[in-house]
C-alpha cells in the first residue's frame, strides 16, 4: 500500500499557499519543538515525520527548535540525543536549529508591549486562588489586581525580572475575556517566577514565560507559516491566535492540530518512561523494551521501518491507538527483505549423527537471503556433532509433532541432510542431554536421491565444532495491560514481569563472530535479532531479538 500521499493538513495548506490564501505564493515553513526534558519516543515520531514531512513535501523548511522555556527538567544531554534521533531518522533541518531560550529578551519585550496596552497585568493570585477566581462556573471572579495602573505593573514586572520577589508572588497575566467558555482565555498567566538555574541562560532569568506565550513569539520571528501540534492544543489555538495578534511580530503563524499517537501496550508519555528509567525498571532510555527512538534502535528497528510505520498510521484529526503489531510488522516487512538468513541454536541440546565418521567434516551451501540472490550464497560446516533446538525433539511425541522422536519421521537439516532419530542419552535425573540421528548420505542439500516424501520438518542446527557461543535477549511486552496509559491505572502496576528473557550459551554460525551493530540477521525459525549495541562485544555476542517472525497483525 502507497503512503499516504494527501491528508488533511495538506489540503489546508494548500488552500492558504494558493490564490487568495493567507500565504499566498509562500514558501510553507514548519518547526518541530522538542522540550529537552526526556529523549523522543515513538510518539514524537509521528509528529517529526508530520513537521518535516510536510515541509518536504511542499519544497518549504522545517525548523528544529529546543523548547526549553521551563527551566525545571532541561538538559543538554537530551538536546543531543534528540538532534542524533532526528539525524538517525533520516530527517535535517540544515542551519535552522534554534533554541526557545534564545528568545527570552524578545518575550520580555513583547510582554512589557502587552502591559502597556493595557493587555496584561502583574497579578498577586497564589495559583489555588488563581484556580478558584478563574472558576468552574460560567461566572468568575475578577483578579482584585486586572485593574492594577499600566505604570504599576510595568514597575512590578520589572521588578520581578529584577529577582525582588520570591517564586509565587507575582504573575504577569494576559487580560483577555474572563467570561469566556475556553478556560485559556480567562487571564492566562504569561510570566511566572522561577529561580532555578536554565540550562542555558544561567541565571540571568528568574522569570519564564509561558510555553502559550513563548510558542507563537518563537514561531513568528522564526517565519513558521504552519504551527502543527498535536490535538492538545485544539483549545490553547484562540490564545495563540491572540498573542499574535496583540503583540508586535512579523508574521501570523496557522496553527494546526492532528491526533497524538498511542499504542497499546506501552506508554507514550517521557513523564511515564523516565519514571521507568529511575526505578530502574528498565535499564535506561535505551532499554531494548522502550517505545523510545534509543530504545527502538537498539532493538534492531531500522529508520525505514519507523518512517513507514508513521506514514502508514496517516494523520487524523480523531484519537488513534495503533497495534503494536502494527510497528511490529513494519519493522518485519523491512527485515525481511534486508536481513541476512543464519542458524543460531538458543535453547541448544545435541545431536550426534552416529553412522557419520568421527573425525570427518565437510561445508554445505545456503543462500543468505532467498528473496535477494544477490545476496550470495555461504559455506557452513557439517560433521557428526551439531547443536539442534532442544525442543525439535520430544522422546514421547504430542500429537502432530513432525519433528524429532525416537523412530519419527525422516526430518531435514536445513541445507545438509536428512536425518532420522533413532534415541537419546539421558543424565543420572533423566534428562536427555544428547539425541541420537542416522542420516542418509544420499541427502546431501536435503533432497533424497530417491525423490521419497519427507514428512518430518526441517530444522535448523549449527556444527558444534565450530560453533560460537552468544547471549541472546528475548523481549515481550513491557506492559502486559493493553492500555496502561489509561487515567485510571497505575502504569507502574501494569508492567510484565517477564518482558525480557536472557538466554545464555546459546550457539551462533561462526561467520557471526565478526558481526557488529547495527547490523539484522534473521534467525532461521526465531525471527530477527540483531547485536546489542551496548553489551556485544568480540567474544561476547549478545543479541536481541527485533521482532519474532510470526506476524500477530491482521490488516
Ligand atoms: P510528553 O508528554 O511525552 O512529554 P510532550 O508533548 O510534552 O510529550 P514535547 O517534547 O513537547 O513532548 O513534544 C514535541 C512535539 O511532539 C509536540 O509538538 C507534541 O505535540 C508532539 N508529540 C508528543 N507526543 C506525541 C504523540 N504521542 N503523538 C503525536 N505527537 C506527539
Ligand atoms: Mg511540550
Ligand atoms: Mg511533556
């Protein structure tokens, strides 16, 4: 299926570049802001792939801009990540990188504009009074301080940025329309005081605006034309809208809105996932189980994956929860034609083939990749001593079992020959710790001489000689609860506690032993991995598994 090549935002935008329309003949100019508190999620995804995409599409730019107004939770570490992320992406925004702090002499300007006007005042509301005044009914109380004198407030706001006031005092709010059924509208605070230190700045400010002030300020000096933003901010837009309008900027921004993106069982939320990060429920951002861009890459998700995925949801205006199963199967689709096709034994238990010579070994052929011949074909070795899957084998066999039994049924070893057991050796407890095969030495490839059925599966092994040992990580669901994002619940309570499983002494194909990140294998009948790109290391493989290749999703 095409990507969605038109969608709603488009049409808007086409209408206002159009004749007659707002930017007639200009060029369409968007931003992605970012608040450096946490790294980008899945969700972020979406709304970069919108940003930047749009601006692709129409030849127009897309800023990358730091909003980091609040100086609470900011970092430069997260401006970093973030930038690598969107880079990995493949995504850039050239020379127009900006940071919101950058901002801060202008905010103050266009703030100290508004008081003059007579369209903002310093107000002495604590917050819970300022809840109460702004009220819950369709009447509420007038700030004693909405008619405070211009000359006033202009001294106090001054004042305030001075740091002669303690955080809470003083607030500079907006005098707009109290009786206005959009809650934003009725006197929003602008500037309030804050003494922490800004990432940036320092502590040449001890009072930040407003992310609704601050926003469309940034976005007019910096030429946006369209302002995209998750739905969120539907009922923030009149305000925007009047910032605009009442301050002193070149330009009048659209802002546009479309759905946040959610996907079951996890959490997009970079509150939820740091929570995750320090109790140490994960083992990081980059966890491979987080729905983190870090956290993605690291469990084998490939950049293409990801941009199919968020072209593929589309953009709409409504709420959409998407299936995991559904990035699942993007990133599933893209491996399939990319990956390199190997045997890895994960839960391995050996296989003698007793009527093979001892001492004796010789290599048999495999494709790397049946559906890109380009791919070649490599050398592997076989001999009497292989490491089969301990589960291809069953001494009492289950109904419909066609793999390995005593006196089964004849099955293949994928590329080599085929093999029938014929019993197993057990430890002093019962378990078995080794089967017993005879193979045919007509089969070699796999194909009968005699052109006889076989009606055992074919399975895959590696030659125990040569053979590598490997880590390999298995991932489930990091929430078992399909919504535990959901208001109601504690997601912390909703986690799987079995959403990793670590298996050691796994045996690997020895052409493995080279291998680094980022590089995607498919596992013969386990799905895709690829190597941790923390943990891997030459003489200790560790790898993840990306996706399994049974695809849960139905279109
Ligand atoms: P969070 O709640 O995870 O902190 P946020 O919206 O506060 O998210 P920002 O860093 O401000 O995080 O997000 C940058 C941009 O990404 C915003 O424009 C926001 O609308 C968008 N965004 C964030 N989460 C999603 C999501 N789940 N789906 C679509 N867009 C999103
Ligand atoms: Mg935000
Ligand atoms: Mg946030």
């Amino acid at each position: 299926e095409a990507p969605e090549s038109r969608n709603f935002i488009h049409a808007f935008i086409e209408e206002d570049i159009g004749p007659g329309g707002q930017f007639e003949g200009m060029t369409v100019h968007t931003r992605f802001p970012p608040e450096p508190n946490g790294y980008l999620h899945i969700g972020h995804c979406k709304a970069l792939t919108i940003d930047f995409g749009t601006a692709e599409k129409f030849g127009g730019l897309c800023n990358l801009r730091m909003d980091d107004t609040n100086p609470t939770k900011e970092d430069e570490e997260f401006v970093d990540a973030i930038q690598q992320d969107i880079h990995w992406l493949g995504f850039d925004w050239g020379d127009r990188f900006f940071y919101g702090s950058d901002y801060f002499d202008e905010d103050y300007r266009q703030a100290v504009g508004l008081i003059k006007k007579g369209l903002a005042y310093v107000c002495e509301l604590t917050p819970e009074q300022f809840k109460e005044y702004r009220g819950d009914t369709t009447t509420p109380a007038r700030s004693p301080w909405r008619d405070r004198p211009i000359e006033e407030s202009l001294d106090l706001f001054e004042r305030m940025k001075n740091g002669e006031f303690p955080e809470g005092k003083y607030t500079l709010r907006a005098k707009i329309d109290l009786a206005s059924g959009n809650f934003n509208m009725r006197d929003p605070v602008l500037y309030r005081i804050n003494y922490l230190p800004h990432h940036r700045q320092g502590n040449k400010w001890c009072i930040y605006p407003m992310y609704d002030f601050a926003h469309p300020i940034q976005d007019a000096l910096e030429g946006i034309t369209h302002s995209l933003c998750s739905l969120e901010f539907e009922n923030h837009r009149p305000l925007y809208n009047w910032v605009v309008e009442h301050c002193d900027l070149p330009s009048h921004p659209r802002q546009i809105e479309f759905a946040r993106l959610g996907i079951d069982h996890t959490v997009l939320s970079k509150r939820k996932l740091r929570k995750l990060v320090e109790e140490g429920r994960v083992s990081g951002w980059d966890d491979p189980r987080m729905p983190t861009l870090c956290g993605l890459r690291r469990r084998g998700y490939t950049p293409r994956s990801i941009r199919n995925f968020c072209e593929r949801i589309g953009v709409a205006k409504s709420a959409n929860v998407v299936e995991y199963g559904f990035l699942e199967h993007c990133l599933r689709e893209d491996l399939n034609e990319t990956a390199q096709r190997t045997m890895a034994v994960i839960r391995p238990i050996r296989l003698t083939i007793t009527n093979y010579p001892e001492g004796k070994s010789e290599t048999v052929t495999v494709e790397n990749n049946p559906l890109d011949p380009a791919a070649g074909t490599r050398e592997i070795a076989f001999s009497r001593n292989l490491w089969i899957e301990s589960d291809d084998f069953l001494e009492t066999p289950v109904p419909k079992y066609k793999r390995l039994y005593p006196n089964g049924p004849e099955c293949r070893l994928k590329g080599a020959y085929l093999i029938r057991c014929t019993g197993c050796v057990k430890d002093e407890n019962g378990s078995v710790t080794e089967v017993l095969a005879e193979y045919d030495p007509e089969s070699r490839g796999g194909d009968p001489a005699d052109g006889r059925k076989v009606r055992g599966a074919t399975i895959h092994w590696v030659d125990a000689a040569t053979a590598i040992d490997a880590e390999v990580r298995l991932y489930d669901n990091l929430f078992t609860d399909a919504d535990p994002d959901a208001a109601d619940k504690n997601f912390l309570e909703c986690l799987n506690p079995n959403s990793l499983e670590v298996l050691t002494g796994c045996k690997v194909e020895p052409s493995l032993a080279d291998a680094a990140a980022p590089a995607s294998f498919q596992f013969m009948r386990l799905g895709y991995f690829c190597l941790d790109s923390k943990d891997s290391k030459p003489g200790h493989l560790v790898f993840n598994r990306s996706v399994s290749l049974k695809d849960s999703f139905k279109k």
